[in-house]
C-alpha cells in the first residue's frame, strides 16, 4: 500500500534534501514513511514477506563467505534485484526502473558474489521484438549507477539482461555523471571489476580455442537456477572419456550423435546419499541429477559397480562431452581443478533431480506426428473424451454431505494445490525439490537454465499467491473452494461455494479448448541416461519405475514397461522425432529407476546401423537434462509407421546456407583485443558477444508457426516443411552458438509464409481472416478434426456442468448458522437494554453502521471498476480481468477497512464474529440473489469459524499445519470402493 501524496509536507521534504548524502536521508525516509502509513488495526500483506527478505539478505552481508554450501538449511543469492526497461513513447527514450527486492531462487554467481551485485533487468517482449538494429545491444553497454554503485551488463539471455556490480566509482565531471577506476584508498579495490569477474568465470586465455559465442553463451552455467549441493576435493573430480560410435574414425571431436554418453558423467553412490540426506523434499536417493559442477554441466548418473572403498568419499566423473569451461593449464584426463580451487567450482550445483511422469499428456506436435505416421485419428479423440470426462467427473459426482471430503480431493488435485503450496514455501528451490511440473510449448525449448520459469516462480512467491493473513481468503479459486469445504460448507447449501466449483469446472474444461492437451493413460517421461553397464542392444531401452505406477498393456499396475514402445522429446517436427523401439529388462539395470536409459550402441534401421545414437534421432536430443517420452498403448504403438531416419533425420544444406555464424575464436579475439588495449575498448569488445542476444529479433517462434503452415499447405513430409523444422532447431541452437540468419533469407521465407492463419488454432467458432486452406490432394489434417470434436466435447461438458451447478431457486434461502451470531447478539443487547445497560445496544448499531457502510463502499467499488474496465477492455472481463496482483490489491484493501473498524469497542473482546455475521446477514437481505461475494471478500476465515462451531465438534488448528494437510490415501479408496 502505498502512501498519498496529500501526506506529504514540503518542509518534510525539503528537510530530507538538507541532510546530504543517500546514508543519512534513506534512514529518515524510512522513519517519515512509517509515520505516514494509514493505520489499519493489521499489518500491511505486503511487509508479509520483508522479514523473510531482510532477515536473508541481513545474513548474507554478515557472513565472511557469502557462498556457503555446507550449511543444509542456509544459503546466500536468494535476493532477487530486477529492473524492468521501458522506452517513452513521445521522445522513444529508454529508461530503467528498479522493482522491490524479492526472495527466491539462487544461482552460482550470486551465491560466490553475494546478492547485491547483480541485477536482472527484463525486457517487454514487445519492447525487444520492436527494438531497432543494435539499439537496445548499444544502450546496455553504458554503465549504470544504482544507490551509489556502478553496475555493468555481463550477459543477455531471451529477454533478460544480467549486470554485475563493478569496484568502479560514480563521479560527477563536468556536471555529468561519469564512472572512474577505484581510488588508491577506496575500500572498493578490494572487489571485482568487470574483466576481473568475466576471467574468474572463464578466462579467454585458458579457453583460447573456444569460438567468442560460445564462450559468451558459458555465463548462462552460472546463472542457472540451481541450490548448492555437497562440495567434493579436487582429486575426486576425476576424468572419463565418452564412449564414442564405433563408426567414428579419426581425431579430434567426434560429432554430437555420435558422442554416445553425451552430457552425462558418473557419481558414486556417496554423492547421492549426501544430496538425499541435504535435501529432505526428495523421497530417496535420485538416480541421476542434472547439474553444473566447476567448468561442466549435464547429468551425474550414479555407479552401482563400484567396490566399497570407492564409496567411501564422494567422487564424480566427467566426461570431455561435459566439460564446457577451462580452469587449469593441464590435460583434462590429469586435473580438472586445482587445489587451491574457488570453493564455488568445487561444489555440485544442483538443477533438478531424476523424476519421473506418468501419465504425461499429448501435445500438438507429438499429436502431428504419430497421425502423420498412421495412428487414426479416432484413437486421439478417444483419449481426449476420456480424459476430459474423467476430469469433469470427479468435480460432478459427489454430491451427498458425506461425500464432501471425496469432492475436497478432487478439487485439491484439479488444482494441483499441494504442489502449488510446496512451490510457493520453497520459494526459489521448488524446481530442484520436483514440485515444478514442466510442460513446454511447442515454440519452446527445456528450460535448462530455468531462466524463462524465473519471472513465474518469483511472482507465484509474491504475496497475492498467498491467502489473505486478514480475511482468509485463499488466492486461488480452488484453494477457496477446499476452505470452504473443510469448515462443512457444501455446494447444494452455500452458494458461494456452488459458484466457485462452477469456476472449477469451466476452467477445468477450457484447459483442454486452449492448449489440445490431454493424457495418454500408458505414456511416461524421466531424463533420459545413456546405458551405464553395456547390456543393452541396439535399438532397447529400459524404463523402471521406484513404484507400482505403470499400467501395463493389459490394465496391470507394474513397475516396468516391456514391449514395442513409441520415444520422443520436444521438439517433434520431424517424421522420424518419434521412434519406435523394444523396452526391455536386464537385471543389472535393476537400480536404475526413474529414468530412461537407452543403448550406447549405434540405433539401426531396418537392420542398418544409422552411426548415431537414439537421443540425437529424437529433436536432436542428447544427455545432458533432456527428457524422453515413452508410449506403450497398443492402438498408438502398433499402428504407428516408422518412418525412414535416413531421409528425415538429416539437416538439408538448405539450412546451413540460411545461417550465418561468427567464428571468431578467442584467440583471435585476444589478438585483435589485447590486454594492453583501453579497458574501456575491452569492455565494450567483450560485451558485443555478452550481449548478442539483443542484437536483432529471435526468429525462433517465427519458423515454428511457418513449419506449422508448411505442415498444413504442403504436408508434414514435404521437403519445405522439414526445411523449416531444421531452420527452427538451428535458430533455437543459435541462441547458444551465435548462429543469425541471413535477412536475405529470412526475407524470401517471410514473403512465402508470412501469409493467412490456421483455423485449428482458434477456439472461437467464428470464421478467420484470410485461413488456409488445405489441398483436397492432402488427407483431412488431423487438428482440424481434433478442433471440431474438441469444441464439441467442451460444449457438452459445458452444458452438463451449468446443469449441474445453476441455481435451483431464484434466491438463496438464509444459513441460519451464520446468521445467528449476529441474532444472538441483538437479542442480547435487548435484555441489557431493558436492564438500563444500554452500551452493547449502542456498539452494535456502530456495528451494524460500519458494516452497511463497507457492503455500499465495496459495491460502489466493484461497479465503478467493471465500468472503466468494460470501457477500456472490450472483452467485458472487469474485475476478474485485471491481474491477480491488483485483484488482491483491491480485495485486501477492504478487508483491512472491514477489520479496523468501527473503533472503541468495549462490550466485545473479538467482535470479528459479529461483524461477520452480520455482513453476511445484511448482503442477504440486499442481495436479491440472497447473496454475493463480498462478506466473504472479507471475512472468510470468521464465517467459517462460525459455520464449523454450529456444525458440532471442530478442531482448531493453525494455518502452519493446515497447510500441508491431505486426505490420507487410505480412507480415499475405503470411501471409494464403499461409494
């Protein structure tokens, strides 16, 4: 909340301007803020999470190390500094804005270099896609001064900028703000400046034979969102070479496919054991993690051949294919680290660990494919209708009062609500404990940094995600729903809560109209892993379970799958993206659970070796974090047409001729920048690749929507549209390689496929501007048949649900339960008014005024704002239209009224109660509905107090355990199997 400025006096102000520097005024702004805040009885939600933040960042600046990996429960880089980029629209100015500090997840860099040194600066999409040549490359080039300090720009990725905290000093020259090298006393010298920091990272001289690009795109290993694991000796980091296709002759580095343990090392089991004890939220020791230790990133596959004194300190191997960054003078295969190694090079940061999925649901691309391959279409559709009714059922079905804990864990699990609790209590170690479903659009690729998810998990930790502390009321509209539930509400007696369901529902059913995403019963997915032992056979896989959650071809619950199966992985543009191979046993794989392991033996084709292994064949995949899906349904699996790999899975010279590559390796670079050269040409040298990202537009949606279009006008198998596919998978490439296109060729392509729409992609059943049309030569495109069963389905569940959930009468009928509070109340006062004690009389009708006083204010509210929104937003969404941030804004502003007032009570020690229930009385009786959401906008918590006590025997219980409170499983199949 913030503060008016009719409180602010001139003198106050001019007061502050005399005190000098930003060390003496910043403590009196803080004393003049708080002695202007509007007292409310409650502290404001928004200091909710600043203890939390100020408490972390307190400790951060206190310790001597600030990269701390040893301690399990503490760890520094948790604060998040951003900015946001904006441009004016009448001068076309750019300008950065600082946002508040919030915790969250941490990185290397700011776990070594502490939280303040960095800040990420977020580009508007639009602002980025709009931007004009190298405008936006040369503004980030400048310094920037913040509260004193000098920050520069170090590495730019999608649409953030990174910068670092310098040891250069502001100084004003000339009436300019100018910045200089620290002085030969400042206590600045003792930090970092720009280069200093780029070398600790990776030093150009150690990593001569890296292309600038590359070395560039390496600042992302530091960035990317990871909690620090157990820090291992620098003789237990041990080198192993990749075992490489038989089929490569020669020296030097052996293509990516043909790399057959490509991104994955090795662990012994002591380092899983440590990780298992120093993170509680994972439920057993992982079979493999994704992380970045020292120089190398990918997965760590824990050995189960090692002999017992191999297990006594932990140890990892790392493979050539792992190893991105140099950070000695000798072999790899002799050190990897010093010594006297930095302590955050020697510590295993942690992204995720090994998890598996099951079941997983089918997205537009892979639906694309396994139609385009021979699956019929009906199989699609019945997956669809079975999954959508399942999921409309479970919210329909329980109906009776007993039923009711039955119907909360439907909800709770529509919802994902513990999942999403978890996330929001993790704040910033959500991704690495598993609670992070990820599911990636088809324009996108894995999230390996978890960069793109950082702005989603931050604003899901703010505290609008939250229930409100003063009302109660949860967030989330499923949330809501369970609060109401478990104080003995039900649908068919509180309307509020037969709203909210209703919500439920629609949402529930327009998941499925928005995104064509719906569940394959018999499908998986985990990281894929390379076969540690050699057991296995060109063209197996072996997919184990830690439990019974598979079901097999013949409905069985099992721990393994066996038999023919489909594979794949995002992206799936290409025919021969999905692969079909034979899951098999072999009992020295029996403790590799929770992943795929695939052969390191070359794939075949119809007996011939392709030289290749099966990740590179599946999106380009390899083994460094990447996820596979496993499909085993029999009508997917055995209708399924291989298509050949040798003409679909190899790029057309076409792209390469598209594609335009800066090759300039470091080594050149120091010889055309040498050390002696102005820091300043150095600076803005190194940041051309820092920050290449900014230069020119991403293309990567661009070729993803025209490969769509090509699919469609041409078909999926047309040279054209595998064209596309590869442009596409460069292009997503090139933002870690440097690749660009050539404008020349980017202009001829946008000039063929720049044109109409597709109808599959709209939901509304209104003709499109200009749609494609496809050519009666082609088959029927399996979307265009899946959209109109699509928007059938939804309508019939649509109606079913509004038949469901309408409102039997035309008024709600009084819960008398709720009511009586304020009843029992009056009659009361009535006694002791006849008694000649007045007083209770006369506080309630100050009750009853504040009351009727916020139901006008909050309806006056509500409708001011659906009018300035129905004005300025045509789609007539009004209040639920406005972000949840706002929402809770506005909704927490009444509660905080509602709850302050009427002041001077003494006849009532907690007249919450009362208050309650009188509003909710009160809107009954003005509500020609017989109700509205307001009384519970603002004392949800209070009526369900009330309703809980009337019902009979309740507990009392803290929000703290509430929280993580579930239905156990048990009584969920008793109650199940009783119906």
């Amino acid at each position: 909340m913030g503060l008016d400025y009719s409180l602010l006096e001139v003198m106050k102000l001019s007061a502050l301007r005399s005190l000098g520097g930003n060390a003496a005024i910043v403590p009196e702004v803080t004393k003049l803020a708080k002695a202007l805040r509007p007292e409310s009885g409650q502290p404001e939600d928004a200091d909710l999470s600043a203890d939390d933040l100020e408490a972390a960042y307190a400790r951060e600046r206190s310790v001597r190390e600030a990269f701390c990996a040893n301690d399990r429960d503490w760890y520094a880089g948790r604060v998040h500094f951003t900015a946001r980029l904006s441009k004016d629209k009448p001068a076309g100015a750019l300008h950065l804005g600082l946002d508040r500090p919030v915790l969250g997840s941490s990185n290397r860099f700011a776990r070594r270099f502490g939280s303040r040194r960095f800040v990420r600066v977020r580009i508007p999409v639009d602002l980025l896609m709009k931007a004009v040549g190298d405008e936006l490359r040369e503004y980030f080039k400048r310094p920037f001064v913040f509260g004193g300090a000098v920050f520069r720009a170090f590495y730019a990725k999608e649409n953030n900028v990174f910068l670092f905290r310098t040891n250069e000093e502001p100084v004003w020259l000339g009436g300019k703000l100018a910045v200089e090298p620290p002085s030969s006393d400042s206590a600045r010298r003792k930090e970092y400046s720009l280069k200093a920091f780029l070398t600790w990272h990776n030093e150009l001289r150690l990593n001569a034979d890296q292309t600038m690009a590359k070395w560039a795109a390496r600042f992302a290993l530091g960035l990317s969102n990871s909690i620090p694991g157990i820090r291992l000796n620098p003789v237990n980091i041990r080198f192993e070479n990749d075992i490489v296709c038989e089929a490569f002759i020669g020296s030097g580095k052996p293509p990516s496919e043909m790399q057959m343990t490509d991104g994955c090392g090795l662990a012994n089991r002591a380092v899983m054991r440590l990780l298992h004890a120093k993170f509680p939220s994972w439920s057993e020791e992982p079979t493999a993690i994704q992380c970045r230790i020292g120089g190398a990133k990918g997965l760590l596959l824990v050995r189960h051949d090692l002999a017992l004194d191999e297990e006594e300190h932990p140890t990892v191997w790392l493979r050539p294919s792992q190893l991105k960054i140099k950070y000695t003078d000798r072999p790899p295969h002799e050190r990897l680290l010093a010594d006297d190694a930095d302590p955050a090079l020697l510590t295993i940061d942690v992204l995720r660990a090994s998890h598996l999925t099951t079941p997983i649901r089918l997205s537009v691309e892979t639906i694309t494919n396994l139609a385009e391959n021979g699956v019929p279409y009906a199989r699609f559709r019945e997956l669809f209708e079975t999954d959508l009714k399942e999921r409309v059922d479970a919210l329909l079905r329980y109906t009776r009062p007993e039923d009711m804990p039955l119907l909360w864990n439907a909800v709770a699990r529509e919802g994902g609500v513990m999942n999403a609790r978890m996330t929001r209590e993790a704040a910033g170690r959500a991704r690495a404990a598993g609670y992070v479903a990820e599911e990636y659009d088809d324009d996108d690729a894995e999230d390996e940094d978890g960069l793109k998810g950082l702005d989603k998990a931050l604003k899901e930790q703010s505290s609008a995600w939250w229930e409100d502390p003063i009302s109660g009321q949860p967030s989330s509209l499923e949330e809501t729903c369970l609060t109401l539930l478990d104080a003995g509400f039900t649908p068919s007696t509180c309307e509020v809560l037969r709203s909210k369901l209703w919500e439920v529902a629609k949402k529930a059913v327009a998941t499925f109209q928005t995104r064509y995403r719906f569940v394959a019963p018999m499908s998986c997915s985990a990281f894929i892993v390379p076969d540690p032992c050699g057991v296995l056979g060109p063209n197996e896989i072996h997919v184990k379970s830690s439990r019974r959650a598979f079901i097999d071809q013949q409905g069985r619950q099992t721990d393994i799958v066996l038999g023919d199966v489909l594979v794949t992985r995002h992206p799936c543009k290409v025919p021969s993206d999905v692969q079909k191979v034979k899951a098999v046993f072999h009992d020295k794989l029996r403790h590799y659970c929770d992943v795929i392991v695939v052969s390191t033996r070359s794939h075949m084709y119809r007996g011939s070796s392709l030289n290749r292994h099966l990740a590179s064949l599946t999106g380009g995949g390899d083994y460094d974090g990447d996820t596979m899906e496993v499909f085993w349904e029999p009508g997917i699996v055995g209708s399924f047409r291989e298509p050949d790999p040798r003409v679909f899975a190899n790029e057309p010279p076409e792209v390469q001729q598209s594609l335009f590559k800066n090759t300039e390796s470091a080594s050149s670079f120091l010889t055309r920048v040498p050390a002696h050269s102005p820091e300043a040409y150095q600076i803005f040298s190194l940041q051309d690749y820092l920050l290449g990202a900014l230069s020119g537009r991403s293309y990567v949606s661009t070729y993803s929507i025209w490969w769509e279009k090509s699919t469609y006008k041409l078909g999926y198998k047309h040279p054209n549209t595998v064209f596309l596919a590869y442009m596409f998978c460069a292009i997503l490439d090139g933002l870690k390689t440097g690749v660009t296109i050539d404008p020349k060729k980017h202009k001829e392509h946008s000039e063929r496929w720049n044109i109409g729409t597709l109808e599959w992609k709209s939901i509304e059943k209104k003709s499109l501007d200009r749609p494609l049309h496809r050519p009666s030569s082609l088959p029927r495109f399996v979307m265009d048949v899946l959209r109109q069963q699509v928007l059938s389905s939804c309508e019939e569940q649509l109606i079913r649900i509004e038949d469901h959930f309408k409102q039997q009468s035309t008024r709600a009928p009084l819960d008398k339960d709720l009511a009586r509070p304020w009843q029992d109340a009056v009659t009361r006062a009535q006694w002791l008014k006849e008694a000649n004690q007045p007083e209770m009389s006369r506080e309630l009708e100050l009750i009853q005024k504040h009351v009727e006083d916020m139901h006008a204010k909050s309806k006056e509210r509500r409708t001011l704002r659906e009018a300035r929104n129905a004005m300025g937003d045509r789609s007539g969404r009004g209040f639920t239209g406005l972000s949840i941030e706002r929402r809770q804004d506005i909704l927490r502003e009444e509660s905080r009224e509602f709850h302050a007032g009427p002041p001077g009570l003494r006849c009532f020690d907690d007249p919450t109660a009362i208050k309650a229930s009188y509003m909710y009385y009160y809107d009954h009786q003005k509500q020609s509905r017989g109700w509205s959401r307001t009384p519970w906008d603002v004392a949800t918590r209070a009526l369900c107090e009330i309703k809980a006590k009337a019902l009979g025997r309740s507990k009392t219980v803290t929000d703290d355990f509430y929280r993580w409170m579930t239905i156990a499983p048990v009584y969920l199949r008793q109650r199940e199997r009783n119906g």
